[in-house]
C-alpha cells in the first residue's frame, strides 16, 4: 500500500471558535444531524425506510485544514465498532475534491479531531485525520481509485479503512497515530468543496456494527443477529429482523412465504410478510443447529440435532410444517446439507475415523456410502438443481476451496483458485449462480469457519468466471451455512451479527 501523507504549511493560524446548526433526532439508524462550520447552504438527509437508504445533500468549503464545513448525520458511539456503506454522488459534481465519507469525530465543533475515510469526485479515496482539535489536517491515500464501499473501523486506538470497488474485495489502510476520545461522533458526511454549492450523495448498505468482544469464544456466548435480504442484481440488502440471541442459517421456502432457522436448539419459520417467526416442531428432537435445508419439493425439512446420548449431530427428516422426526443417519456426528432432487437422497458431512467427508444416504433408510475419502476436511455438499453435480468445500489444497463431483463421487474438480477461505457453496434455483462465504486466511483457518469475523458473500455463474463480492459484512458461522436462495433466484437471505440493534428495524420481542 502506497501511503501519502500531506499537511499545511506551519504558520496557519488555528481556526476560531466552531459554528454548528443542529437538527433534531436524527433519521433511520442515526441520532441527529448538524452542519458543521459556517456553511453557506444549510443541509439536509432523507431516509427511504423501505430501501433502508439516506440521500444526504451538504454545502461547505472544505474538510482539511484547521477547520472543516460540511453537513454530517451522526450516531454518539462509544468503544469500538465498525461503519459500513456503499455510497456515490447523485449527479456529476461541480468540483473535483467535492466528498463524501465516513467520520469519526470528537466533536461537532469545525476544528474538532476527527478520522475520515473519504471518496472525492475525482476517484481519490483516502484516510483523513485531524489529530487534535485545530490542528492541520493529514491525509493517507488508498492506492484504490473510485471506491464505492467504504468501511472504517476504530479497535482500540486503532483505526481501519477498508475500501473497495463494489464486486471488489477491500484493500485496507491502517492508522495508529490518532488517539480520540472514548465517546464519540460517528457518521456519513458530504462536503461540496465549495461554500457556495450544494451535492448530493446516496448511501445504501448503512451499517454500524458493534463487534463481540475479541475474547468472546462463539458457540459459549453470542451477540445479535441481524436477518438481511440481499438483492444479489443491484447488492443491496435490507435488514428485515432483529435479536439479540444468536439466529442462524436462514431457509427460503419455495413458496416464497417464510424463512426457517435456528436460535437456541429449536427451528423457526418466519413469515415475510408479517415479520413474525413461530417455533417449528420437532418433537423431541430439540438441540437444532445451523445444518437444515428444505427438499426440492418443500414439503420436507432434513435437519440436524445431537440427542441425549448420541454421539454428536445426528441428520434427521420431518415434514416442512413440523411433526416428530425420524432418524437418518445411525452415528455421528453428521451434518445435513443437502436433497437429491428428486427427493430420493441426502449428502451430509460426516466425521468417520477422525477424518470429516461428504456421504450419501437414502432418505429411505439404507447404508450411507463415502463420497469423498481426501485426507482433510471436507464439508458443505448440496446438489445441483438439474442433479448432476454435488458442490462442495473442502481444505484438501491448503486452503478452503470450492469443489464439485458427479453424485457418485466420481470427477473430483477444484472450482475456486484465490487467496481466501470459501465455504459453503449454494448453488441458485435457476441453476446459474453459485454464492458462498469467504473468510479472510489473515483471520481464520482454513479449516474453520468461526463466528463474528469480517466476512464476503461472493456469487459466481455456475459455468465459471471470476467471484464477484455481492455482500461484505460481519458475521461468519450461521450466515449462510445451508441453501438461502429465494425462488426468484435473484434474492438470498443472510445473517450478519452486532451487539447494536436499531429501533428503526423490527427487533425480537
């Protein structure tokens, strides 16, 4: 990474006292909005609830120097946390270092000490900081040109910028020389670079993320869970559903009507259109996981649950509606993740001898046979559409990659080839698009797939090319674990996980 610094001059006399018009309560997930400095135009922001967006309109000189004018839509956060979003200027801009951002600043005074990621209208993407109030402002430039989605995330005294051309993975700066107060304001800003214009910029994907806590171990305590639904044509995702429990692995039934999942060893099926989920049966069989999926035809659920005395998750079949299941799979642990589609078999990952596979058994009942027998793990098969092919991930080269057989087996071939971990490969109705989620391997083992990391939902065409990132977000384990697709082929649903929930959104009551 390239890195430039730029300052003023020595001798600029600090700016005086700051001049600040604030608004009342703030809209969507934000607390309040404020022009900052003596702007000429005093700004706006709109919320659109239904696309969950913010069009923001702001005048001001600048953000640099002594002293900043701008318009900011702020939240008061504390700790650490991670902002998030995908923004652009609405029309061609009037000036070139026209901006807009992220900020984190100390205050809403024009001189107070801040830390920026900032896009201009010329493409220049950069880290902004202001390392005390009235001091000259600093710049570290990003070697990405024209990034659309920008992240900023503040661990410690620490500060990350990860930018991206929106399909693009991040490529990240980071700034330690910046020492802000605990409390704080963070935000999306624009700035016209000139006092006596107004621009317009539109953020989609607005996202500010509590994380766990770095000594927190997944699977002993959670966070929240947010349920989004992700427009994979336009990557875009609306947050439909809130908890503060650990929600997993979200089903879309054929019919369009629900989504099941799992929380706290039971399955729900939530209703799209009224926001409200309702436990689904299973019996006695009642310390669910994340592993279940719906068959072709709808009308069954294969799920998996450990019971007293098993040993480890056993696969399980029980109508879509709930009902008492019946047993599958005679040992563990076995993890269900895939239908035959003609309803007739089932592939699961297995541990045997110590080593995890991909098996298949009959839904009928009969002898599981070993698909795969490479030393290493092997995980996530589910079956194509059309019924040629078993996707799968498996860590056989080093890294986590993505794989597909025939349904015997037979012509094992590595379908992914990058520098990342790719787990659990979900291949689309229509039969064209494959999607999974990618962990980074600066993070995660390859051979793990934890909970609460910074994670990508990348989509492929099923004939191959280059995996293009549809979703980037905080998550991990639980996030796409089993098939998520909507029957449109266009749509999935996901988790993504922060300990900060939002009113404006419905939240688990």
């Amino acid at each position: 990474m390239t890195t430039i610094f730029r300052c003023l001059a020595a001798g600029i006399v600090a700016v005086a006292s700051f001049q600040t018009r604030s608004f009342a309560q703030g809209p969507g997930i934000f607390d309040g909005q404020s022009d900052i400095g003596a702007v000429k135009h005093p700004g706006t922001v709109v919320y659109h609830p239904r696309e969950q967006n913010y069009v923001i309109a702001g005048s001001g000189a600048n953000v640099w120097a002594n002293a900043d004018e701008f318009h900011f839509v702020w939240k008061k956060m504390h700790g650490d946390f991670l902002l998030r979003m995908t923004g652009a200027f609405v029309n061609k801009t009037k000036e070139e270092h026209s901006k807009w951002g992220w900020m984190i600043r100390t205050s809403l005074d024009k001189a107070s000490a801040h830390v920026s990621a900032v896009a201009h209208a010329n493409g220049l993407t950069s880290m902004q900081y202001r390392k005390t109030a009235g001091a000259v402002t600093e710049e570290m430039q990003s070697k990405i040109n024209g990034a659309d989605v920008i992240q900023l995330e503040r661990i410690g005294g620490v500060f990350i910028m990860s930018v991206a051309r929106n399909g693009e993975t991040f490529t990240t700066d980071t700034l330690r020389s910046v020492s802000l107060n605990d409390d704080v304001y963070a935000g999306l800003f624009v700035c016209a670079h000139n006092a006596a214009n107004v621009e317009t910029a539109e953020f989609n994907n607005v996202r500010i993320v509590v994380p766990a806590n770095k000594n927190m171990t997944g699977y002993q305590k959670y966070i929240g869970s947010d349920i989004e639904i992700l427009d994979t044509w336009n990557k875009t995702s609306r947050i439909i559903y809130q908890s503060d429990k650990s929600i997993q692995a979200p089903n879309w039934t054929a019919d369009n009507k629900s989504l099941i999942y799992n929380k706290d060893g039971l399955l729900y099926k939530y209703n799209l259109a009224t926001n409200v989920p309702a436990v689904l049966n299973t019996g006695t069989v009642n310390q669910n996981n994340n592993d279940h999926v719906i068959s072709f035809d709808n009308k069954w659920l294969t799920i998996s649950s450990s019971t007293a005395g098993s040993d480890g998750s056993i696969g399980w079949v029980v109508p879509i509606n709930g009902g008492e299941p019946r047993r599958i799979t005679p040992i563990g642990p076995s993890y269900m993740h895939g239908w035959s589609p003609d309803g007739k078999y089932l592939v699961f990952t297995g541990m045997r001898n110590k080593d995890f596979d991909v098996y298949r058994v009959p839904v009928a009942g009969g002898e599981e046979v070993r698909l795969t027998d490479t030393k290493g793990l092997d995980d996530g098969p589910e079956y194509t559409p059309d019924g040629k092919y078993i996707y799968f991930n498996s860590v056989r080269t080093g890294l986590m990659q993505i794989w597909r057989m025939k349904p015997d087996g037979s012509e094992q071939t590595q379908i992914t080839h990058d520098e990342f971990n790719n787990w659990f490969p979900h291949i689309s109705p229509d039969g064209k698009n494959i999607v999974f989620v990618t962990f980074l391997k600066n993070e995660v083992a390859a051979g793990d797939h934890p909970f609460y990391k910074h994670v990508y939902l990348r989509m492929m065409p099923i004939n191959g090319g280059e995996p293009k990132v549809v979703a980037y977000l905080y998550g991990g384990q639980g996030t796409i674990n089993t098939p998520s697709w909507a029957p449109d082929s266009r749509h999935l649903a996901f988790v993504s996980n922060s300990s900060l929930l939002f009113p404006t959104f419905p939240i688990e009551k």
